[in-house]
C-alpha cells in the first residue's frame, strides 16, 4: 500500500508557501503559450495581441510579435516571428524572420526570411535564404542569396512552385530551385 507521503512528487513538502512557490518557479520555466499558440522555449519576449509599441526595439534574443509596432526592430542574433494578428511598421533586422502577419518596411533577414501562407510583405527583403508559401503576399524589391562581388547578380527573382505538391518555394542565389 502507497502511503500519502509515498505520492508526492519527490521535492515537494507538504508546506503550502513552499510548494506554490516551487509551483510558480516550474511554470516560469516551461514554454509559454500565446493563445493558442506555442512559443518554444527559447523565446525571450513576447508582444501579445492589444499591445502596440512606438519606438526602437533592439535585443539578441527571439521575439514573438502579435500585437503592433512602429519604428525599428534589431535582434542581432535572435529570430523575430510575426504572428497572424502581428503588424510590423518598421525597418526590421534579425537573424532569422517569420513572417504570419504583416510587415511594412525594409526586411533583413541574415540567415533566413520565410513567409507563411498568411504572411504579408510591402517594402525590400534581403536575406540569405527566402521561403513563401502558396497564398503569402510580397510586393517590393527582393534580394535572395549570399552576396558575392560580381556586379552582373540577379538582385531579384520570382519563383512559382512547379507540380500540385509544392507548398513552399525556396530562392537561393537568385534562382528557384528544383
């Protein structure tokens, strides 16, 4: 037979103060839920629906953004998400860019941009690697691919998926891939 001291997690006493605040310690230490949607553990920040932010952000971790914000955005080292209900006026810079929502401005991505089928981009996008899903939007000046020295680059390239099962194309070096 289990006693009741048998039952408890090990760790846990039987002192109200002590495990509400081991409670609280565990839940800040697992990932976050935005709504509905699952954010990974590593992201740092998050700007949620109804928030909306004027100014210069800048930071190295990710950040997941669903509410608005207006100005410029800088995440060095750190992916930047936009969610569905996510409005980005800005110059936005970052290491990796996820794009669900909507951004206006001049898009860096160093390592990779992907647009989602609900992602819409107005303005310039430079990265390394872009992805857009059938159905995304992007309207301005692209330049996809390492930069090399040559003058005579295709800065810009448009792609279309090839066959019924293509859902995701992808622009290396200013041409689409197989």
């Amino acid at each position: 037979m289990w006693k009741k001291e048998d039952s408890k997690p090990a760790g846990v006493s039987g002192d109200p103060v002590n495990s509400a605040t081991r409670s609280s310690l565990a839940a800040s230490s697992s990932p976050a839920t935005v709504g509905a949607l699952p954010t990974s553990p590593r992201a740092a920040a998050c700007i949620s629906q109804g928030i909306r932010i004027k100014g210069e952000i800048t930071g190295s971790e990710d950040l997941f953004v669903d509410g608005i914000i207006e100005g410029k955005l800088n995440l060095a080292n750190g992916s930047l998400t936009i969610g569905p209900n996510g409005h980005v006026k800005a110059d936005v810079h970052a290491r990796e860019v996820i794009v669900r929502g909507k951004i206006e401005g001049k898009v860096t991505g160093r390592d990779k941009v992907q647009l989602w089928s609900t992602g819409q981009v107005t303005g310039e996008v430079q990265t390394d690697r872009l992805a857009i899903e059938d159905g995304a939007l992007l309207r301005g000046k692209v330049e996809a691919g390492r930069q090399t020295n040559k003058p005579a680059e295709i800065k810009a390239s448009v792609a279309t998926p090839i066959g019924k099962t293509a859902d995701r194309v992808t622009v290396n070096s200013g041409t689409a891939a197989d």
